[in-house]
C-alpha cells in the first residue's frame, strides 16, 4: 500500500493518468484546423488534447494521409496515436476504412490508444472532402455549477444565484447574486443543501428533459426528432442490456451535425461509440463494445 502522493514518493506517468481519466473525458481542449491541401497532404494547427489520462501536445505540422489504390472513392481516417512501448511515443498516422481504433488502457497493462481526428473521402489520385470528428475534452459528466467554491464569511468572488460554495465545511446553494467582499448569510443569499439532494434533484431533471428517442437503436440504425435542430446539448442513454441498468452510460453531447466519436465506459470496459448528426437524424454509425446501443436520447439544453 502506498499513498501515491506523499513525501519520499515517486508519482508515475501511470498515477497521474489514472487521476487525469477520472477528470477528463478523451479529446482536444482546443479547438484545432484540419485543412485539404491538395493531392495526400493535410495541414493540422496545434494540438493540446487528452486521451485515457495522457495529455499531449502537438506542433503544427503538414502530414501524408494514405490514398486508395482502387477506383472509386474511400473513407480514411487521421488518428493521434499514443504508444508508450515505442521511441516515438506519440504519432499522428492515417488509415483506410475500415478501421476502429485501438483503446488499450494504457495506465495499467496496455501499450496504445488512438483516437481519430478527422475523416476524410479520397480517390487513388486525391483527398475529395475532409471533416474533423474529434470531440472536445470535457470534465467528465460534470455540469456547470456542480462544484462547489470554498468561500469565507466575505465572498472572494463574485457569484450567481444557482451556483455552489463550500463555506464553513457545509455546501450551500446561492440562492441571490453575491458579490466579491459582501457577506454569506445563510437563508438570505444561501441555503444549506447537500450532495445527495443536489444528486437527486438533477436525476429528476434529467428524467423531466424532452423525451427525443426511446427504443433500441443499434449500430447501423438512426432517429428522428424535430427537436434535434433546435437542441444545444443531448442527453444520451447507451445500454448493452436495456433490463439492467448495471450496464446503462450516460453521455453528455453537443447537438452538432456532423459525425464524432464519444468514449463509453460500460461495466469497466472503455469504448467508444461514433454518432452523427444531420438536421433532425441522429444515427449510431459503430461502436467498439458488441451489442451496445443507444435506448434513450433527451433534449438537455
């Protein structure tokens, strides 16, 4: 046993990327360009982003993408690949459908993990069309205002009413705007509440949000809702048995059309799942878990 940070310890890559995963959901904290440039060759801006804990950086860079040799056209993919039993540990490399990223668990036994940054159609001569897909790093499933700010009996900070502060080791609620300098004054401008209530009231919330989808839809499959076009942010529920909720996810998505990949967590297993977005259809385009579906989709915002 062993406190990992403590005096006289050694903190591991592997400890900070097992704390950061727990943080951070995979993706970039920035958003980046991804532009054709002609013939095999994409120009990429700077990269800063996270993947199972690892956060990495990348210059600026023109990079080959691989072309089809067949007629027709083809669907490749630009991933950033992390291997940390190579000398070049991080790599940004191309490939042609089909194709499903490697997600070893890289703080523990694994040695790689990708995790695709654009699509893009090619012919044997040239790259037709080219779309990013990464997603946007995230503090997990947490919602804003949901973490609390240690406060004094003078606010330090300004703050709105519905946000949380952490004052004499109890949680309240700001029930009234406070600004920095003014008193807390419990019943007047906060009130007591706790994590358990807060849990509670939010799981009632979600439940209450606009019902867009309830069903079985499974990889291959899509929806539609006229609520999509005017939503901010989906509430999806994925389920790889709709009878047991021990294997049901929730995400948190931007209601963005295009497709992008999410990563899942069911039962202990991390995936991922690819949905596009196209007006009023949602689609379920793959998946890297067999038989996982999505069973419920909510307007959240």
């Amino acid at each position: 046993m062993r406190v990992v940070r403590s005096a006289g310890q050694n903190v591991s890559p592997s400890d900070d990327g097992r704390l950061f995963d727990q943080i951070f959901t995979d993706g970039l904290f920035t958003d980046a360009s991804i532009t054709n440039l002609g013939a095999n060759n994409v120009a990429l801006s700077a990269l800063y982003g996270t993947i199972c804990g690892r956060d990495f950086t990348a210059e600026a860079q023109n990079i080959v993408v691989t072309l089809p040799e067949g007629d027709g056209e083809y669907t490749g993919y630009i991933y950033v690949e992390i291997d940390t039993s190579s000398e070049d540990v991080i790599t940004i490399n191309s490939a042609l459908a089909p194709f499903t990223p490697t997600y070893e668990d890289i703080n523990t036994n694994g040695a790689v993990v990708q995790m695709i940054l654009a699509e893009y159609t090619a012919t044997a001569l040239a790259i037709q069309s080219i779309t990013p897909v990464y997603p946007t790093a995230t503090s997990g499933d947490v919602l804003p205002g949901s973490v609390a700010t240690v406060e004094s009996a003078q606010a330090v900070r300004n703050h709105s009413a519905g946000e949380y502060v952490l004052f004499n080791g109890q949680i309240y609620k700001v029930i009234s705007a406070i600004t920095a300098g003014q008193s807390l004054t419990p019943d007047t401008n906060i009130k007591k509440t706790s994590v358990g209530e807060q849990l509670n009231a939010l799981n009632n919330d979600l439940t209450a949000r606009t019902l867009l989808f309830s069903g079985y839809c499974a990889v291959g499959d899509s929806f539609t809702s006229d609520y999509l076009a005017d939503s901010k942010i989906l509430l999806i529920e994925c389920n790889t048995n709709p009878m047991a909720s021990s294997s049901r996810s929730r995400l948190f998505v931007p209601a963005r059309s295009g497709a992008a990949y999410y990563t899942i967590n069911v039962g202990g297993t991390v995936g991922y799942i690819r949905i596009d977005i196209d007006g009023n259809k949602l689609s379920l385009l793959s998946s890297s878990i067999s038989g996982y579906c999505i069973t419920e989709v909510r307007k959240y915002l």
